[in-house]
C-alpha cells in the first residue's frame, strides 16, 4: 500500500508571485473542467457552455445564473474576451444561424477560475475545496485524483489588490461599449 499524500505539500501555495497558476493548480482546474464537461449539465453537450458553468457553480453551493442563464450570450463572450478568458462560439439549436454560444476552453476555464479566485478568495476558494472533497477531479497529466484535503492555506486569504484593480478596468471598458455614445455625453 502506497504511503498517504500530504496534502499540504502536494498543493503548496497554488499561485505564483506573477498571479498565474501553478502547475499544480493549472492541473487542477483543468480537472475540474474537465469534470464539468463529462458529468455536469446535459449529458450531451461537452464545452464549457454557460448552461455547464451554471451547473457547476450550483453543484458546488454557488449560483451564478444572473451571470450564466440571464446574461446575453453575446455580453459573457465579451467578459471572457476582456479578461483574456479563451473561449470559442458554439452553434444554438437553429442549423440557420450563426455560432453564438460561448463556450470557455480548458485554458480559458483555468484563466477564468484564477482570476475569480484572486478576485473573491472567501467565495471561490469554498466552490474549489468543495469539487475536490466531493467529486472525482482526475489530474489529466497523470490519471491520478488529487487529494481530498485542499487547506485554505493553499489560496490567497483576501482579494489580490492588482487583480482587483485590473479586473475593474476591464469592467469599465464593459460598461463604455454597452453604453450607447449619446448617454456617456
């Protein structure tokens, strides 16, 4: 029998001192992703839909539906672009319209989830502790499942303020371009 992981050495502190993942956490959210896509929402569909993120937030004891149900798709497409959040146009059910479902990548997944971490660590860091202890995360690079005790210690304990103040800009960029030219005069 294999000794058991330590946990707390096997995740160390999740993010670098440039605010990008580790490796650890790199395969970690990819895990998670690809959790979503296999097991969470329609069993038909595998991109990271906004019907899938939605489920997965509720799945995890969040619910972030004004975001992924209510908003336009043309609105989160235009979040995940200016927050550099890959992510591609997936077609509707209308054979005769253009792709316009936006569905994140893998990459964009773990970009997503890295800022929302850094951005709100009380928030975010419970909904990753909660898809490791209770779902099976498979590492992708090794097949093996992570282990079950992530410590908060691994994440940032309160927002990052560069983040914070970035993601502010991006949200001010939002709100010019979905400001019609007459109002901001």
């Amino acid at each position: 029998m294999p000794d058991p992981i330590d946990a707390k050495a096997y995740y160390g502190y999740l993010f670098q001192k440039s605010k990008e993942p580790t490796k650890v956490l790199d395969q970690l959210l990819r895990g998670i992703a690809n959790y979503i896509s296999e097991h969470l929402g329609d069993a038909n569909e595998k991109c990271l839909t906004p019907a899938k993120l939605a489920a997965f937030y509720k799945a995890v004891g969040g619910n972030y539906d004004s975001l992924f149900v209510d908003m336009p798709h043309r609105s989160i497409s235009w979040i995940y672009a200016s927050t550099g959040c890959q992510h591609t146009l997936q077609p509707t059910s209308d054979s005769f319209v253009l792709p316009s479902i936006p569905a994140l990548t893998t990459k964009g997944f773990v970009n997503w989830q890295s800022i929302e971490i850094l951005l709100g660590p009380e928030e975010h860091v419970p909904f990753i502790q909660y898809a490791v202890a209770n779902f099976p995360i498979i590492n992708p690079d090794t097949g093996e499942g992570f282990p079950k005790d992530l410590s908060i210690e691994a994440f940032p304990l309160v927002p990052d303020t560069v983040i914070v103040k970035w993601h502010n800009h991006c949200a001010q960029k939002l709100r010019q371009r979905a400001t019609p030219d007459e109002e901001r005069r």
